[in-house]
C-alpha cells in the first residue's frame, strides 16, 4: 500500500489547462521587463490581410506589464476574443438541441442494425460516418452515448471490446485531424490566420480520403485478426473479466423514426448550405453562427421538442464548451500582454533569424512537431489555435510559408496528439467505459499514429508547392 501511494506521488500530474494558460500570460508578462519592445512595419495585401514587413525589425519605447496588466489581461482577451466566444457557444447550443432529439443516435443504430450481419462492412461505414463528424464539426464529445452501442454491437459481432471503442473514436479522430470546414479547428485556425473560411478544402479533402482509409484499414486489419484468433486481442484478457457488463444494453438502440430523418435532413441541408456559403459567398462567423441557430432551432421543432426543451438543450450544449469559450479568451490574453508590451515582434525577428537560413521543408516539418508538443498540455483544439495562430502566422511571412501551410501543420499537431493524450478528457472516458487501461491503448494505436505522422509530413511538403508563399 506505501509502494502504490509513493508511486502515486512520484507520478507526472499535468497541470490544469487554465493553470498553464495563466502560467504563460505571467511568464509572457515577466518578459515584457526583460525583452525588447520593437515592431515590424506591416502592409495590406489586395485580399484585405494584414502582414509582416520583412527585414522592417526596429525598437520602440518599452513597455512593460504591471500587475494590473496581469490581472486584467483575461477580460480583456475575452472582450477581444468575444466573437469568436459566442460563435462557439451558439455552435455547442445548436448541438445540444440535436443531440436532446436522439437523431444521430437513431441513425448510426439503424446502419449498425442494417450492415450488423454483415460484420467487417459496419467497420469502414461507421467509421467514414464519423469521419465526416470530425471533418465538418470536430464531433469529440458527442461521440460518447455510442460507445456503449459499439462495444457491445461488435463483442457481439465475434470482435473485442477495442474493435468496438475504435470504430468511434479513431473514425472521429482521424476525421478531426484532417478537418476541412470544422469551425472549431482549422476554420477558427483560419480565421486567426487572417486566412478566407473554407480556403485549401480540396488538398484538405484528399489529405481526409488518405487518413480516413489508412484509419479503416488500420482498425478492420485488427478486427479481422481478432475474429480469426480472439486470443490476439490486444484485450483478450480484460474482455473475459468485463464481458457481461461490457454487452449489459446491446439491445438499447433508439429506433429510428421519420421525426429522426427530419432532423438529419436539417442537419445535413445547414451543413451543406454553410459549405456553400463558406465557398461561394466568403462568409465568416456571423454567417456560420446565423446557419448554425438555424440547425438549433429547426432541427429542435423538426425532432417534436417543445420550446422550453429546445431552449433548455440549447443553454445545455452552450454549457458544454464554456471550457472552450473561456480557453480561447484566457489564450487571447497571452497575445493582449505581449502586443501591449510591444514584444511579439521582437520574439519573431529572433525566431525568424533562427530559422530564416534553414529550408522551408523543415521549417514547416519542425512546426507540426512542436504544435504536437503544445496539444498535449492545450487538448482544447480553439484554445489550442488561439494560442499559436496569432504567433505561428506571422512567423511563416517573415520565413517565406504560406499561412495556409502554418494552418495544416497546426491540425496535425492538435490532432495526432488528441489520438493519445490523457489530457483528452473524451478519450480517458471512453476507455473507462470500455475498461481498457491507457497505456495499453497507446501501445495498440501507435503504429497508426506513427503513419499519421508520416502523412503529416508528406501533406507539409507538398503542400509547400501547392500554397506557395
């Protein structure tokens, strides 16, 4: 018992989003004192962007934060960031009304009862369904009600417990890590970047169509090695322990009416109508949080709830990612400090002296590495963007990238990592409700992981030639 609790102690903690968020805006206010204030002339290009003068580095009159600036730097950030926060709140109450009707729930189980006997065909349907969650929405935490249908639907099936939790969470993840028009990921990315909604969606489509099959392929080799020989089961053992419990509530798939195909005939038409609008009419938030309430209203009457339940789901899914709103605010205050001490640009010509001589190829290379490094301490994907983007964009003018390769290495980075960080809060739940420990998933996915990152490379490279600085 003294072994385990000195164990315990000895064992890494990781710090709480917010706590490193506020431990950066002190950091970051403490070098107001010690760096430089400078500034780089910029300029306006023809499409309306504003950036970095080359070689225009120069020093100012300093300005260094006080402890005022410390402690008001979070609402300012949020003021600063308040668009961007209630775009997100709107998209999480529109969802939450979708998900109060049952929709979703009700089609991915008609398909599992559709293609269920015909056993490996539910593994690449489900997965691309997911897939294209993640792609279009960042679809994390509403990926949790249907572990416990796919765990027990694939058991079933002659599979493991594994077979079960991947289909859902890798389909979602490999989706979301290649994401085309997901607002959350590379649209707010985009956004911050200064960068047109919705721009590079066709290399973005084809990099989705490579991780989505290689994903699939990954988890249906698996599956069928587990059918042939249940005892290579990554989980064979714990599956044997857990079985009962694990396939309690096969059966408790939510039929699926014509009120559930009106709501996913919304969904899809808002969906369809905001891609459109992205593309042909160069619309921003205001117009994508318009579709969105939309969605959430509509959707809400066309799956028969009431006014009072539309609006009670609505504040319910709102409440959902006020972690999120509040991590994009909190981040933005780490940029407020540091413009306010007029220190950025100095962090950029020092950045940009670093790495001016070295190729674009591994310039762009190390920077995916290093947003895999910050996604694991900011699991938040917005949080995560509103923390580097406003850095990371500038630094690509001043080293000749494009800011659409600064984008793609930041979605890697957040993605790949967010397969196997314990700080992902989804991915410590669904293994607790498919009882598999962590560290044995890891080892079970990193051969995917390690590909990902191969294609994550290959994409970097390419892409330097098809956006060009």
């Amino acid at each position: 018992m003294n072994n385990e609790k000195s164990k315990k102690k000895r064992g890494l903690r990781v710090p709480h989003t917010y706590t490193i968020i506020f431990a950066i805006i002190l950091f970051m206010t403490i070098l107001t004192w010690i760096v430089p204030s400078g500034e780089f002339d910029t300029e306006e290009t023809a499409d309306g962007r504003t950036v970095v003068i080359s070689g225009t580095y120069h020093e100012v009159e300093s300005n260094p934060q006080g402890v005022d600036d410390l402690f008001t730097s979070p609402i300012k950030g949020i003021i600063d960031a308040a668009e961007t926060i209630g775009f997100v709140l709107i998209v999480g109450g529109a969802f939450g009304v979708i998900n109060r009707t049952g929709a979703v729930e009700a089609g991915i189980g008609r398909a599992s009862k559709i293609f269920g006997k015909k056993e490996m065909l539910i593994i690449p349907l489900c997965m691309i369904l997911f897939g294209l969650g993640g792609t279009t929405f960042g679809m994390c935490e509403e990926t949790l009600p249907f572990y416990m249908i796919f765990i027990p639907l694939m058991m079933s099936l002659g599979y493991d417990s594994l077979t079960g939790l991947s289909v859902v969470y890798i389909g979602a993840a490999a989706g979301t890590c290649a994401s085309t028009v997901n607002p959350f990921s590379v649209g707010l990315a985009q956004s911050l970047a200064e960068l047109s909604p919705g721009s590079g969606i066709v290399y973005r489509g084809i990099i989705w169509v490579i991780m989505m099959a290689v994903s699939i392929i990954f988890v249906m080799m698996y599956a069928r090695r587990v059918k042939k020989d249940p005892e290579k089961s990554v989980v064979y053992s714990l599956d044997k322990i857990n079985r009962e419990s694990l396939q309690n509530g096969a059966g408790e798939i939510k039929e699926f009416t014509r009120r559930d195909g009106a709501v996913l005939l919304v969904f899809g038409a808002g969906m369809a109508v905001m891609v459109w609008g992205v593309l042909a009419r160069g619309w921003y938030t205001q117009e994508i949080s318009m579709i969105f309430m939309m969605i959430g209203l509509f959707g809400g009457i066309a799956g028969g709830l009431r006014e009072d339940e539309i609006a009670d789901s609505f504040i319910s899914g709102a409440k959902d990612l006020i972690y999120a709103a509040l991590v994009i605010g909190l981040a933005r205050a780490i940029v407020i400090v540091a413009q306010d001490g007029k220190i950025i640009d100095t962090i950029l010509n020092a950045a940009a002296n670093l790495l001016g001589g070295m190729p674009k190829v591994i310039f762009v290379n190390l920077m995916m590495f290093v947003q895999n490094v910050i996604a694991f301490f900011v699991p938040s994907s917005s949080g995560h963007a509103a923390l580097t983007i406003p850095i990371m964009a500038p630094l690509s003018d001043l080293v000749d990238v494009s800011r659409q390769n600064i984008i793609t290495a930041y979605q890697f980075g957040t993605g790949i990592t967010s397969f196997i960080t314990p700080t992902n809060g989804v991915l410590m739940a669904c293994l607790a409700m498919a009882k598999i420990p962590w560290a044995r998933f890891v080892k079970f996915v990193m051969p995917l992981i390690i590909v990902l990152w191969i294609i994550g490379i290959a994409a970097l490279t390419i892409g330097l030639q098809v956006f060009p600085a």
